[in-house]
C-alpha cells in the first residue's frame, strides 16, 4: 500500500512563530540537527520553513500508513547541499516495515513538501 501526504507553508507564518516565540519554536519542533544546518543557509527561514512543510507531510503519510501521529521532534529531514533531502524517524516502532520518500522545494514567499510512505 502506499500513503502521501502533502503540505504547503507561507515563509512569513513560520517567520512569525520564529519571532514570537523564538528558541521555545525551535525546540518544540526542530532538531539539533535540523536548526544547524539550516543555519548555514543563506535563506535561514525558507529552509525551516520547507522543514515544518515536511514534518506536516510525513505526519500525514505516517498516520495513513500506521494510525499513529508522530510528534514534531521525531521527524527530523536531513539535508546535505546539492542531494535530496531524507527523513529520519526517531524511536521508530515501524522501522523495517516501509520506506518513505520526501521532496521539499521552498522560494521566497512558500515552501511545499510531499511524502510518500510505502509499506511491504
């Protein structure tokens, strides 16, 4: 079977709950990971941005798939310049039992992501 899950995100919103809520955000739901490497961008917010975006469309394919809503903090989407982004699920109880693919893209005002989970 094979679950997606889509979702599109305006830069300024999570501009915003960066401003307002600052680290408190970025705890919530960021990783260690996650936070630094967007740092190292030169467009800090699209890229978490395209993150949260992301995080949403995995957790949509995950509850298809598995019934199950995963926090934030366990979705972590790894990036490496210039190569595909990839998700890493952390406490997996499902591990071995699927794959999950994610596409993230972002410009100045949006940011989308799709996910696609097939389970064996």
């Amino acid at each position: 079977m094979i679950y997606i899950g889509v979702d599109i995100v305006a830069n300024d919103r999570i501009e915003g709950a960066v401003n307002k809520f600052k680290d408190r955000f970025f705890k919530r739901v960021y990783t260690e990971n996650e936070i630094n490497y967007c740092k190292d961008r030169k467009e800090f917010i699209p890229c978490i941005s395209a993150r949260f975006a992301c995080k949403e469309a995995v957790l949509k394919a995950y509850y298809q798939a598995f019934g199950e809503v995963l926090p934030f903090k366990r979705i972590e989407i790894l990036g490496k310049h210039g190569k595909p982004a990839k998700v890493n699920i952390i406490d997996d109880k499902h591990s071995g039992e699927y794959w999950i693919n994610i596409s993230i893209s972002h410009e100045k005002n949006y940011s989308v992501a799709v996910a696609v989970i097939q389970k064996f």
